[in-house]
C-alpha cells in the first residue's frame, strides 16, 4: 500500500472544513482537522505532518500569523502551506508570499484546482525514500536484503535513542549530537531523505537547545524513523 501524504486542515467553518476533507480523502490523502490555529500549533508539537492548509481569516491567531510562527520554527519551517481566503487582497497574498507559501486557494473552492495546488505542493516534501529501486542497484542489494538493512538501522537508533533520552533529561547533548551525524549518515546510505534531513537539523541546533526542545527533535526523529518502517513494507 502506499504510503499516504498528511495534510492537517486549519479552518474555523466547519462545513467549509468537512468539504475541503471529503475533497482531499476522495484523493487518497491523509486528513486531520483543526478549528483555530491555535489548536493546530498544538498539534504541530506532536505530530508530523507534510502539508498545511490554512485560512487566511480565522478567530483569535490568523493564518498569516500561524504560518509566520511555522515558518519561525526549525521543526517545521520547511512544510509547504496552503493559505485559503475568499478575499484577493493583495497585501495579504503579498505577506504570505514574503513568509513563504506553496499555494495560494481563492473561495469559492472548485475542486479540481484545489486538488492541482496540493499536488504542486507535493513536489515540495522530501520524499521518505527517494528512488529505492535505484538505491537498491547503487547498493548492490536485492529488496529484502535493503528493506532488512533499514530495519536494522531502525531498530540500532530507537535503542540509542531510549539511552540518550535519560542524558538529555540532565543536560548533556553531547552522545545525542553524535548520533545524529551517525544516523544522519546511515540515513543518507540508504536514500532515507526525511530521516537524513530531521537528523542534520536536530545536529545543526543542538547548541541552541534545551532539554525540551531537544526532545522535541527526539520525537521528530522517531516519527521520521517510524515513517521510514512503514515506507520500506512497500518496496517489492
């Protein structure tokens, strides 16, 4: 089975955000929902997901303002976003231009060209295993043999991850930081670009962090390596 794409919907109207979910799921795409952007930022804390879709013009935070907040975080300010508006203001499109949006959604909605957005959009995630076929022949492997070897580096990191966890809790970074060059590196061996990616950015932050944002990259990591799992069953 392929592995779906997960969008969370950010839309204050109910029945707008129920129409723009049938849409989506009829299109064989992972949907969750939030009602106000503050929820979503929550979820955001706990969840991965790969594309968003906001309105522009909701109670409390905007869209505008919870993309400025997706944009300003390390953990997801690469995610393309969707902004949705009835208005064509062109200041408003402008900001979001400036803060980085893969799409631009005018209402009334027309489904075909809502869909063609989210496609696009699609070209903008990295991909959770890129080309294994050819990965495969680069490596020399028959496909049980490569799906095993991810397997075993999966298992190998969620292991040292369990340890590292106690040493963060009491501020040292110093193994943690060591593991996400060694899995950063496995990662790349095997086309394993989410992973690779999630890894090099944990690495890249770690002087910056403190223990709760490090465990929030401990999260990122094992959802990515647990993404990766899933994504291997598929290689025939």
């Amino acid at each position: 089975m392929e592995k779906k794409v997960k969008i969370l919907l950010v839309e204050d109207d109910v029945a707008t955000r129920k129409l723009e979910r049938m849409i989506l799921e009829r299109n064989k795409y992972s949907v969750k929902e939030a009602p106000e952007a503050e929820t979503a930022l929550g979820m955001l804390e706990s969840e991965v997901v790969d594309i968003l879709i906001v309105d522009i013009l909701m109670p409390g935070m905007s869209g505008l303002e919870l993309l400025a907040k997706v944009r300003e975080n390390p953990l997801t300010q690469n995610v393309p976003v969707i902004l949705c508006s009835a208005s064509a203001d062109q200041e408003k499109v402008k900001e979001a231009l400036s803060l980085g949006i893969s799409g631009y959604i005018l209402k009334p909605i027309v489904a075909k060209d809502f869909i063609q957005k989210v496609v696009k959009s699609e070209t903008q995630i990295l991909p959770i295993l890129k080309d294994p076929s050819g990965t495969i022949y680069r490596l020399g492997l028959k496909s049980n043999e490569f799906r095993d070897l991810i397997q075993i580096m999966i298992d190998d990191g969620k292991k040292k991850l369990k340890n590292i966890g106690r040493q963060i809790e009491v501020g040292d970074l110093e193994d943690f930081n060591q593991f996400c060059h060694d899995i950063a590196s496995s990662a790349n061996n095997f086309g394993a670009m989410a992973l690779q990616n999630a890894a090099e950015e944990a690495s890249a932050m770690m002087h910056k962090c403190e223990g709760e944002f490090s465990g929030k990259y401990m999260f990122n990591l094992r959802t990515q390596m647990e993404r990766l799992k899933e994504a291997s069953f598929t290689i025939s």
